[in-house]
C-alpha cells in the first residue's frame, strides 16, 4: 500500500467534516503529489516489463519499449 494514502484519507475526511487549516490544505497538495509519483512509477513499471506479441506469435514490441527493458536491466546490475 502506498504510505501517504492513509493520511491522504485523514485529511479528506477532515476536510469534509471540519475543514482543513493552511497547513494542511499544503501538506495535503504534497501528499497528493507524492501519491501521483507513486502511481506513475507503478505503471511505468508495468508498462516496461510488457512484451506485445501478434497472432503469429511473434514479438512485436516497440523498440522504444525494449531500449526501456535494456536500460532497466543494465541499471539494475549490481556492479
């Protein structure tokens, strides 16, 4: 689970039931902030380990795609 939601959700509720101060309103647009990067790097993720194959059976992935898969691998080396 993603860390900031649970105080995403505070602050939500917080903000229905009794409004949110200045500071809050801030934390809560960083925090909302934070949550959408989180996301983003979750479907990148996805997206980079996809490989496309037709009918035939044949790979079909983009080449974009698989320069990404390359320079994952080649980052995630321990050396």
């Amino acid at each position: 689970m993603i860390s900031s939601l649970q105080r995403i959700n505070e602050l939500a509720r917080k903000a229905r039931e009794d409004g949110l101060t200045p500071g809050e309103v801030e934390e809560r647009a960083a925090l909302r902030e934070e949550y959408l990067q989180e996301i983003r790097g979750q479907v990148s993720s996805t997206m980079s380990s996809l490989t496309i194959v037709n009918e035939d059976g044949e790979d079909i992935t983009p080449t974009a795609l698989v320069i990404e898969k390359a320079i994952q691998y080649r980052n995630s080396l321990p050396f």
